[in-house]
C-alpha cells in the first residue's frame, strides 16, 4: 500500500525549522543564567591567601570565603569589572595617602618653626590622619564587593586545582571559559538560522540543512559540558543547563516525528528507515560509552594516583595520555551530534558543482566512531604503565565503556553496508531529498495516477497477449481445418477416378 503524506512535505519541514529556531532562542537566554556551581574546599592554605587579598585591610571586619560560587556569564563579566572600581579606589586612596603624607610634613614643619601654634598644626596632622584612615576604609571596602570577592575565590579555587594537579586546574579553567562560549557561539548560531529560514522560506530544502547544521552546533557544547562533569568532580550543573538539555532533545525528536509522518519513494522510504535504525543502535552505544565512563570513577582514581606517584620521570608519560585522553573524549562529542541529527534526519546534503555530478551526502562516520576506540586503548595503556591504575570496583563499568564504543564502530560499518545493498540504486539526488526534509512525496493523487497507469498497462498487456493468443489459435486452426479437407477433396477425387477405371 502507498503511504500518504498527512500534510505536504515542505510544510511539515518548515514547521520543524521553525520551532528548532524558537528553541535556539530558548536556548540563547537561558546560557546567561547560572550554568554550574563550583565548590570551595577551604584549607588552612586557600584561606589564607583569601584573607591575605581581602581581608588585608579595613577597621577589622572581615568577609568569609563562600563555600560555593554561581558561574554565569554575567557573573563572570562583574567580577571582572570589579577589577576596574578596586583599582580606581586603589589610585583614589594613593592619591589621599599622598596628600596626607605631603600634609603631614608640612604640619611637623610647622610645629619646629612655631611651637606656640603647635595646637592648629596638631589638628592638621589629625585631621590628615583621619583622611588616610577613610581612605583605606573605603578602599578595604572596595575589597569586599560581593562582585570582588567572588572572582577572588573563583580565582582560588582554580589555582587550588592547579595545586591537586594542572591538568584538572586546565580542565577547570576550560569550564569557565565554556560558561563564556556557549552564549556567543548559541547567539552566532541562532542569527544565522533565523536569516536562514526567512531567507529560503521557498527552498525549505537549503533553510532546514543549514538550520540542521546550526542547531547541530549548539548541541554540540551540551555533551562537551557532560565530558568536563566527568573529569571534574567539584562542580553541579545548574537547573538551566538540564532545561537546555530537554529543549534540544525536543527539537531532535521532533525531527524524528516529522520524518515519519512525510512520504517517500520506494528507495527513499527504505534509505531513511536504514539510518534511523543505524542511528538509534548507534545512539544507545554511546550512552553505554558515556555512562560506563562516569560510573567507572576512572578521572577520580587518575588524579589520585598521579598524585601518589613519588618520582616526576614517572608522570611525564601517564600526564601525556591523559591529556590526550581527554582531546580525544572531547573531540568524541562531535561523534553524538552526527548521530543525533541523522537520527532526526538534520544533516547537511551535498551541493552540486559546476560540471561536475551531484555527489552523495556523508551519512556514515566511521572515522569519528574510532575515536571512542582510541580513548579506550588509551585507559588500558594507563593500567599497563608503571602507574598501575587500577579501575578496582569499576571494572564492570569498563567493560560497558567497551561495549558502547565496539556498538558504535560496528553501526557506522554497517550504516555502509546496509546502504549499498538494501538501499541499491538510491541516487545522490534521493539522498538528498531525504535529508534535506524534502523527499518526493505520494499523494492521493499521485497514488490514483500510479494505479490507473499501472491498470491500463495491465489492461492493454492483458489484451495484447489475448489478442496474440486467439490470432494463434485462429491461424491454428484455420491450417487444421484447411488440411483436412484439402486431403479429405484429394481422397475423393483418387477414389472416383478409379472407379470410373
């Protein structure tokens, strides 16, 4: 039976283009709230040097170090815009410390040349004294605004991580500056879709690819944020982020409805049905990779046993790997965007060159499914090496991390395989149709011509071989009966010429 598109196609995909744009909006305002709480671990060391930058000065009242720190991108600008304000009290109360001074000398002057007057002069020393006792007040001040006082102890609590080890402070650091990408890059990417969709509001085809394209780019960060969770133990994501997280996965499942409810050609139907299955395989792959990463406690294990290693020639190699470790687990997040978006059918489709053929869109990925493969050989070079990382209890959860990866090296294997043989002879042009939204729809219409051009070639073969057929038979018989009588006649005559004899 031929499927019927229950709206046409094109509308279908702006619909879904227009509500991924509504989503990225969403998106872009809520990355400019809280996106992760840091938690400070005070010691005798980390308070110190808290004290020695904020409380250093003033009539005694002291700040005590916060515990936990919001980041958010506004978080972030103010406090360092505090910088500025404690560095114009600091010029003011030079400036007054100056004066004082300057004034002071005067005074004492005054007293040695005219003892009788020392009275006014002594009012003068008091008075500037006081001045520079303000001054300081209102500086020590300057440094216990709220704005101020959080950098410090963001501050703190990134070198505090760079004292466990460089690599966790680097991985910190990197967080921080994430908290300041992802609304630039959520903002960049959402302009450009939105111009996109109004633009091509007649080419559905190329609006949805590069609002596919855009919206990939800022599910990318999510995963990304979920890897540096992993490898930093001391922070909690917000409510924000997980909100972010649930809208993107509407969108993508949206995607999924969307291009169920569209109709296909024959090989098309059977080219979407290929890369969804593959996807939603694949997909269950990495959640078995990611999940046994976590769960194996394996970065909480590293830094402590990097730590507990006596000689440096011992760490230079195993820091090696686990720097590498983490590029290759980060550049992996590029691997669960691809398969989410062929999942919801949001790729990117191949453009025609000139006078050259239309070439086949990329919707296998075998080469970033061997990056996961690679992060594992890495984590059993770390148990080999003189180290001994030991996974302990974890182990179990390494064998799921294994599981995940080979699930998805084996989907992009047979992603190719599947595409050459259930899916023979799909063009280019078929591949893109699909991916790009817009596939050639069977309509009610479309589906009556094909039936009534399928009964009148029926009816006009069934007419044709009928006719073959009787003509035969006639011929046939018409010989049959002709031969018949031709020696029927022959027997007669033979039979009265000798009778006449």
């Amino acid at each position: 039976m031929l499927k019927k598109s229950i709206l046409p196609n094109k509308l279908l995909t702006i619909i879904h283009s227009a509500v991924c744009v509504a989503i990225m909006l969403a998106i872009v305002i809520m990355s400019f709230g809280t996106i992760f709480t840091a938690k400070i671990e005070p010691n005798g060391d980390i308070q110190e040097t808290f004290d020695s930058v904020v409380n250093s000065l003033g009539d005694g009242e002291t700040v005590v170090m916060p515990t936990e720190i919001e980041i958010s991108m506004p978080f972030l600008i103010k406090s360092v815009s505090s910088l500025g304000e404690i560095v114009s009290s600091a010029m003011k109360t030079f400036n007054d410390v100056t004066e004082a001074k300057d004034n002071l000398d005067q005074a004492t002057e005054n007293i040695e040349s005219d003892p009788l007057n020392a009275d006014e002069a002594v009012d003068d020393i008091n008075e500037n004294l006081d001045t520079i006792e303000n001054s300081t007040n209102a500086f020590a001040e300057s440094l216990h605004n709220e704005n101020f006082v959080g950098l410090v102890s963001l501050i703190v609590f990134i070198v505090s991580a760079f004292g466990e080890s460089f690599i966790l402070g680097i991985v910190y650091f990197a967080m921080i500056v994430f908290v300041v990408t992802l609304p630039i890059v959520a903002s960049i990417n959402f302009v450009i879709a939105t111009i996109s969709l109004f633009v091509n509001i007649v080419n559905v085809g190329r609006g949805h690819s590069t609002v596919s394209k855009t919206y990939g780019n800022v599910f990318a960060m999510f995963p990304m944020l979920w890897i540096m969770k992993i490898i930093a133990p001391n922070v909690t994501f917000a409510p924000a982020v997980t909100g972010m997280i649930v809208l993107m996965i509407i969108g993508f499942v949206l995607g999924i409805v969307m291009s169920r409810l569209k109709a296909y050609g024959g090989v098309q139907f059977r080219y979407i049905n290929v890369i969804q299955g593959v996807s939603v395989a694949s997909l269950v792959g990495y959640f078995l990779f990611m999940i046994g990463l976590e769960k194996m406690g394996l970065f909480d294990r590293i830094w402590r046993t990097l730590g507990g290693s006596a000689s440096f020639s011992s760490l230079v190699l195993p820091a090696l790997l686990v720097v590498m470790l983490i590029v290759f687990l980060m550049i992996a997040c590029k691997h669960v965007r691809k398969i989410a978006c062929r999942l919801s059918v949001m790729m990117k489709v191949s453009k025609a060159k000139e006078n050259k053929p239309l070439g086949f869109a990329k919707d296998s990925y075998t080469a970033s499914a061997v990056i996961p493969l690679i992060a594992a050989l890495i984590i059993v070079a770390l148990m080999s090496l003189d180290i001994k990382l030991d996974l302990g209890d974890g182990e179990n959860m390494f064998i799921m991390f294994c599981v995940g990866v080979g699930i998805m090296l084996a989907s992009e294997i047979t992603m190719k395989v599947l595409k050459k043989t259930v899916c023979h002879g799909i063009t280019p042009e078929d591949v893109n149709a699909v991916l790009s939204g817009c596939p050639d729809a069977i309509t009610e219409e479309t589906a009556e011509e094909i039936v009534e051009e399928a009964t009148e070639e029926t009816a006009e073969e069934v007419v044709e071989e009928a006719t073959e057929e009787t003509a035969e038979e006639v011929v046939e018989e018409a010989t049959e009966e002709t031969a018949e009588e031709v020696v029927e006649e022959a027997t007669e005559e033979i039979a009265k010429e000798m009778a006449d004899n």
